[in-house]
C-alpha cells in the first residue's frame, strides 16, 4: 500500500487538509504566509533574537503584522515568548522544538523558491503576466 493510500484511510495519522473546516488549515495558513514563513526562517537562522531585531531583519513587515505573526506562531506552538521583567519592555522569541522542524522545512520550500525564481520569472514572462508582489489570484 502506498504511503499516500494509508494516510487517506488512517485519519488518525492525518486530517482532511481539503476540508473546509480541517483545524490544519490555519496553522497552514500562519506557517506559509509571508510573514511567518520569515519569521520562522528568521528564528531559525538568527536564534532568540527580540521584537526589534526580527523587524530589523524581516524588511517590509510592519510593527503590527510582526506582532499578529508572532502571536499565532506562538498560538500554534512554534514559537516561544519570554518577557523580562524590566523597564523598558524587553522580549525575546525564540523556536520551539516544533518550531525548528517547521522551519526546516520551510527553509526547504524558501530556497527552492530561490533556487528557481529565474525560471518562475521565466515564465511569467511567457505568458505576458506581470504579476507584482502581493497580487492574489
């Protein structure tokens, strides 16, 4: 029996990702948005850095995406938050064990991105599609 026939008929081994209500869809959703797949890539490179080192590292994100990111990646286990007891406010995050095997792999689909983005960008061009950053389907 193939791998995929026994995750398709064991539900305990996996959920039902193409279910609309499947809970795995908003931890897919926090893992693969960019700004936590960054974030996690950015933990994952840097080790406990705080809130102002991640922004720092992470161009483009705002103060208020990088919190909400943080907080769902800390939601879902990822991410583990620790706040000193002293004035000003001093946070440090750094990865959970979970949060290091997540971000592997992220790291993974990040650099195989990279690895082809001259033959993504390729063939963009050939369909006449300047599709800009951001754009949605």
């Amino acid at each position: 029996m193939a791998d995929d026939d026994l995750l398709d008929r064991e539900p305990l081994l996996r959920g039902n990702l193409m279910a609309a209500e499947c809970p795995s869809r908003s931890v897919l959703q926090h893992v693969t948005s960019r700004w936590g797949l960054l974030v996690l890539i950015a933990l994952l490179a840097g080790g406990t850095q705080r809130f102002s080192e991640l922004r720092r590292r992470i161009g483009g994100v705002s103060e208020k995406m990088l919190a909400q990111t943080l907080q769902w990646l800390e939601a879902d286990g990822f991410v583990e938050r620790h706040a000193h007891p002293v004035l000003p406010p001093h946070v440090d995050y750094r990865l959970t064990p979970l949060g290091h095997e997540v971000g592997r792999h992220v790291r993974e689909l990040a650099d195989w991105i990279e690895g082809k983005l001259p033959a993504i960008l390729q063939a963009r061009a050939g369909r006449g599609e300047g599709v800009e950053e951001g754009d949605t389907a």
